[in-house]
C-alpha cells in the first residue's frame, strides 16, 4: 500500500506543478504493469474513482441546471423547497428513486427489461471515459478516438430499442421504433461533421486533434466548413440526444413516456442520469474537436493577451466550454417547439445530410489548397 | 416548404353570429424558395431564443409565487376562478331575482335557486342561492349566462374542507326581495326587516349529502 500512497502523492504533486505529459490513465496503468502492479491499480482505481465520481455529480449538477434554468427561461422559479434554493432537491428525488418499488410489466421480457437501462448507462460511460478533459488527465486515449466516441454512442440507441421492445407496451416500442429512425439518420450528419475535423487535424485520436488547435479552433480556422460543420453536428447531436426539439421518442404528450414508460425505481434513474451524461459527452466532444477542447484562445501575434489566456488552467476552459455548449442544448430544448417525425425526417435526409457532404467537399478542397488560416501539423 | 408571412396577419372584426367580434387573420403558408426558407428558419429560431434568453436573465418576468410564506402579500389575478359570489349594488341590495338562467346553464346541475313568491307585492323573493362546489368545473357558465351580471368569480381560493359536504355552499346570507326593492327603501331598519338570515351550509340535505355531525346547520335525516 505504501506504493499506492507514494504514488497518490507523486500525482498530485505533478498535477499541481503541472508537469505530466498528455498521457491518459489507462496507458500509464499499461506501462507500469508489468513491474509495479499496485501502481497499476492504482491507476486504474483512480481512474475509476474519478468516473463515478463524474457520473454522479455531473448527472446532479445537470439535472438541477436544467430544472433551474428551465424554470427561469419560463418565468417560473425552478425548485426552491429542499434546501437554499432547492440545492438538495437532486439529492432527494435520487433517494426516492432507490427506494422506489422496481416494476417489471408481467409480460415483459424480464432479461431485455434489466438489460436496456444498464446497456444505456454502458454506452455512456464508455464515452465518458475518453473525453480530453484536461492534459494530465484522460481516462483512455485510443488512436481511432472519433471513430470510438460515434461507436459507442450507438450502443445507446441499442438500450433504448431493447427497453422500448422488452417492456410489451405499444407506446414504448413506439418511442423506440423512433428512437431508432432518428438516432440512425442523425449520426450520418454527425459523423459527417466529425470527419471535416479528422481532416483538417489529421488525426482521429482526441488528444492530438485538441493539440492540433493549439495556434487557433478549428472552428476559425477552417474558413466557413468548420462553422457549418460545427452547427449540422450541433443540430444532429440534439437529435441523437432525444432532447426538444427532437424529443419524439419520448413524446409525453402523445407517447407517456415513450421508451421508457415501463420503467420505474433505479432502471428509470440509469435512463434518466444516461440522458443527461449524454449531454454533456457531447457538449465534450463538440468542444473537444471545434473549439479546441482544454486549449486556451490564442490570438496570434498578441502576446500579452495570449499568456493571460495561458494562465487559466486547461481543466477550466475545457468546464467553461462544455459548460456553454450545454446551456446553449438547454436553451434550445426551452424554446423551441418539438418537430413533427416527418419534418424530423426531410430536416435530415433532405438538409442536413446534402450540407453536410457540400461541407465535406468544401473542406476536401480547402485542404488540398492550403487555403487556411494556419498549417496542419504534420 | 412552406411559411406563414408574419407580417401578413392582421386584426379584424368579423360579424359572427350576428355580433361584432374581434378576430385574428392568419395567411395560409406561402411557398418560398429554399434560401428564404432556411433564412426565415434560422431568423425565427433566433427571436424565440432571443426572447427566452431576455426571460432568464430577467428575475422580474417570474410569475410564480411563494405560497404560504407570501400569503400576506400574495398577489392573485382578476381572470382567477376561484369561489362563485352574489354581487350587491352600492346600497348593499342584491342583483340577483332568482330567474333560474344560471341553473339552467350550468352543465352540472351545480346550481339550485330556492325562492318563494312574496303575495304581497306579486315578485319573486330568493330563499337561498345554493352552489355545490363539489362538482362544479369552474366553467364561467352560469356567470356568463346571467342577464343581470349578479354573480361572479372572486379570488378567494382557500376553499379546502375535511369533508366534501361542507362544499355546497348557500351563498346568499339573507333571504329576502332583490336590489329593485331594497333600495328604493331609503331606511336602513325598514330594509332589515325585509330581510332573514341565512346559514351557510344550512341547506336541504338532499344537496349537501347526510347530515354532519358537529355542524348545527346541518338537518337531521
Ligand atoms: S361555473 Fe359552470 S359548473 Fe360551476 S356553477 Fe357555474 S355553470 Fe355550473
Ligand atoms: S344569478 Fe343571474 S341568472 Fe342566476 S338567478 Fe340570479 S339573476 Fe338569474
């Protein structure tokens, strides 16, 4: 055990000198395996701290952000009982969902029906765990990062058809069916806007497309295609996310709940807490590839005003921007109305999907060209 | 794709029903081009957000209030449907003469007018204006149905009982000639002895259910 303490305290002493090399968790763990085991743990225990611990209080901290800012965008008060201004009320519904009865319709199919919510939560975590939140600290930092973040987001969509099927419900299956519709055109426009980064940073591992910004985000530098690029994914990861104005597979008013109608106690929680760390994943992942992830903004030329910039710690300016980026989902879900399915529909196979391959090309050109605003790294 | 030209709608009268009534002209969806429509698109996206966000950063817009603790300061609304009431002119005379329009009105049968016929001067005298508020919808029939605008909504809506027979109510609290007669009558005494008093849950019990125990006015039956 003295290793794992020594090695607790040689870590934060790196981390508040700000010394350790963008090296993610999981290969630190792999490099000291095979002669210091405990270190590995170690690692491995920390990273897995760190992620519960990021579940659960962004998963509070977002569902007491919505309710509040929620109420405030409709001239209402958000909670205000439990605790000064409601603070605790987060805590409260949490503990009256673990003590909630736990039903499972009698003709459900009881294996799916536990297995939806958990293949939900799954898929979230697994995102999670691969967002750049700061240098010296990313769980896991694999080469194909993009190419995981839109992989994994899709075994969400697999939960929510599972739990949509197995609850033997129509309006269930009825959200999942569209659940599954939207989700399956939307990440075509995502994953086309993903890939205009792919090649302007050349790369597809997130730690290198965030240190690819360093002169500038890419959503300047890349001319038009990376604003466009930066609103098709906008749009179509609301979509995937089930949030308003693209909330159909929930629907209340015409679907109760949509998928998860059938759920109840812990498995409607993991539901839920997957909704919001959904969000906030890819609020990440959108700030991570457009507006350059923990770097700081960089004006060329202005040195003063760059290292004003470069004292703010990176784990800050990668909270300020997902923190924007969630508000502007919340924003969104607060004003606009929801869409009927086959606006949902035209909206992507009709406009998003031919912008988006207009885009793609755009930026093909622009790169062969040279014409950007700085080089790509090599 | 289609969009409605907002600067298009425009207010009018219209004659309905053979009454003038003030109505809102919508233009059906016009056919525009791609690039106006993705323009018009984005454009009122953007007021709607404008408008939310002006309501966020605005604490004043909040309309909720914090009842009970405000319950000394509470401020309610003039359209608020709470407890049905009598309306009584200056000299304190009551509007209503028993006509019945309202009981007629009233899709639930929540409304019973007693009254009697007063053989000295041939008019119609109410006993008791009962409304049973247990199954009243709150519908504003009755109220717009009134030829002599004698009854109306008020605020007052702490209303809660431990028993649903304390919600028929007698609303009038003295039996005895509407407002024609009271106050051509300039003494105040000789008014008073037109009138009876009335109890508010002394009702026929047929409306107000089986009798309560601990409630005096209640019948025996
Ligand atoms: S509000 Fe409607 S339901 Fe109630 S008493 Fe009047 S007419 Fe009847
Ligand atoms: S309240 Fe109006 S409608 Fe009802 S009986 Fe009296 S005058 Fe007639």
């Amino acid at each position: 055990m003295t290793a794992f303490s020594s090695f607790l305290f040689n870590y934060l002493n790196g981390v508040t000198a700000n010394v350790y090399e963008p090296v993610s968790v999981a290969t630190r763990a792999a490099e000291v395996w095979a002669h210091e085991p405990w270190l590995a743990i170690g690692w491995l225990a920390l990273g897995m701290a760190v992620m519960l611990g990021f579940l659960v209080v962004i998963g509070m901290g977002l569902i007491y952000g919505e309710r509040k800012i929620a109420g405030h965008f409709q001239c209402r008060l958000g909670p205000m009982r439990v605790g000064w201004h409601g603070l605790l009320q987060v805590i409260a519904d949490t503990l009256k969902l673990l003590v909630k009865e736990d039903v499972v319709p009698a003709k459900a199919d009881k294996v799916l029906h536990v297995l939806a919510p958990v293949l939900a939560i799954m898929a979230t975590l697994l995102a999670l765990a691969i967002v750049p939140a700061t240098p010296w600290f990313q769980l896991i930092d694999v080469n194909i990062g993009v190419i995981y973040v839109t992989a994994v987001g899709s075994i969400g969509v697999l939960g929510v058809l599972i739990g949509g099927w197995s609850s033997n419900n129509k309006w269930s299956l009825l959200g999942a069916m569209r659940a599954g519709a939207q989700i399956i055109s939307y990440e075509v426009s995502a994953t086309l806007a993903l890939l205009i980064i792919v090649l302007f940073a050349g790369s597809l591992q997130l730690s290198t497309i965030v240190e690819s910004q360093a002169d500038g985000w890419w959503i300047w530098r890349s001319h038009l295609a990376g604003i466009v690029a930066f609103f098709t994914f906008l749009i179509a990861s609301t979509a995937e996310l089930n949030r308003t104005p693209f909330d159909l597979p929930e629907g209340e008013s015409e679907l109760t709940a949509g998928f998860h109608t059938e759920y109840s106690g812990m498995r409607f929680a993991f539901f839920f807490l997957a909704e919001f760390i959904n969000m906030f994943v890819a609020s990440a992942i959108a700030a991570t590839l457009f507006l350059g992830g923990w770097m700081p903004f960089q004006i060329a030329g202005l040195d003063g005003f760059n290292a004003v910039m470069q004292a703010i710690p990176p784990g800050v300016w990668f909270a300020v921007k997902t923190g924007g980026l969630i508000f502007l989902l919340m924003w969104f879900r607060w004003t606009f109305p929801r869409l009927r399915i086959d606006q949902l529909m035209g909206l992507e196979w009709k406009f998003l999907l031919p912008v988006g391959f207009v885009n793609l090309l755009f930026a093909a050109v622009l790169i062969l060209m040279g014409w950007y605003f700085a080089p790509i790294p090599a | 794709m289609g969009l409605v030209n907002l600067r298009k709608i425009r207010r009018a009268k219209q004659e309905i029903g053979g009454r003038e009534v003030a109505v809102v002209i919508s233009p059906r969806p016009e056919q525009t081009r791609l690039g106006t429509t993705v323009w018009q698109t984005f454009k009122s996206l953007l007021t709607g957000m404008k408008i939310t966000i002006s309501y966020l950063f605005r604490p004043s817009t909040v309309v909720t209030q914090q009842y009970p603790e405000n319950r000394e300061t509470l401020q309610m609304f003039d359209r608020y449907r709470a407890q049905l009431k009598l309306v009584y002119d200056e000299a304190g005379g009551r509007l209503c003469n028993c006509c019945q329009i309202c009981e007629n009105a009233c899709p639930n049968q929540s409304i019973k007018i007693e009254w009697t016929k007063n053989p000295d001067t041939k008019k119609k005298e109410l006993e008791r204006w009962i409304w049973r508020m247990d199954s009243c919808t709150f519908c504003n029939a009755c109220v717009q149905a009134c030829p002599s605008n004698s009854i109306t909504f008020g605020n007052e809506f702490e209303s809660a009982v431990y028993d649903r027979r304390l919600l028929v109510y007698t609303l009038n609290d003295k039996a005895g000639p509407d407002a024609k007669v009271w106050s051509a009558i300039e003494d105040p005494a000789e008014r008073e002895k037109l009138m009876r008093k009335m109890d508010r849950y002394s009702g026929p019990i047929p409306l107000s259910g089986t009798s309560l125990p601990g409630n005096p006015s209640g019948k025996e039956g």
